[in-house]
C-alpha cells in the first residue's frame, strides 16, 4: 500500500455535481456508481470527489471496477485505492490508472492481486 508521500500522477477532482453535469447521470445514479464500485471517491478539501482520470468519454473506465474491488477484498481503503491508482507502479511502468485507460486491464489486476 501506498504512503502519502508517494508522488502521483495529476488530474483534476470532481465533485458529486461535477459528476452530474459530466455523466448527464441524476445524483442519485451517481451515488449508485459509487456504491457499487464503478467509481471509487475520496473526501478532497471537505468534499466527496473522485478523479477525472477515473472517467473517460464521460462514463465511468470499464476496467475501474473490478480492479477496485480485488483491491478493497485486498484490505485497501477507498484512500488507498485511489492513491496506488494515480501514483506510478514500478512493474507495470505507469500508473496504474494510466494502464487501464491504455487498456492493460489484465496486467494492471495481476499486480493489484499480488498486492491484495
């Protein structure tokens, strides 16, 4: 698991109302999309946001939700998720959200399960 102090790659955080306005989803979809591990949120600044690095074309990152959860089975937080997600993982060469968005869902899931 990642320490604060792990370097991350940037990206813009989204609120819950970004979240609508981007997805064109209700609030309550949203929530859903969190709850069922579709998207994973942390509190940023007082607030619930998620990384925009998480979405692509507006619409949650397929491969997003299984590696979040072989990571929660793991033992990782919310927190934790998302900060191994955005910092750079060694083995794969690249964040690992990086990697997914590239399409590299089985390699990226290998590493997380070593983790876990």
């Amino acid at each position: 698991m990642t320490g604060d102090s792990t370097p991350t790659i940037p990206t813009d955080w989204l609120t819950l109302p970004d979240l609508v306005a981007l997805t064109g989803e209700p609030l309550g979809r949203i929530r859903r999309l969190l709850d069922d591990k579709h998207l994973v949120a942390s509190r940023r600044d007082g607030t619930t946001k998620v990384p925009a690095a998480f979405l692509m074309d507006g619409h949650p990152l397929p491969a997003l939700r299984g590696t979040v959860i072989v990571l929660e089975d793991g033992g990782f937080t919310e927190d934790e998720v998302i900060d191994w997600l955005l910092a750079p993982e060694e083995s794969i060469g690249m964040a690992p959200i990086a990697a997914l968005r590239a399409g590299r869902k089985s390699e990226v899931r290998r590493v997380a399960q070593s983790l876990a």
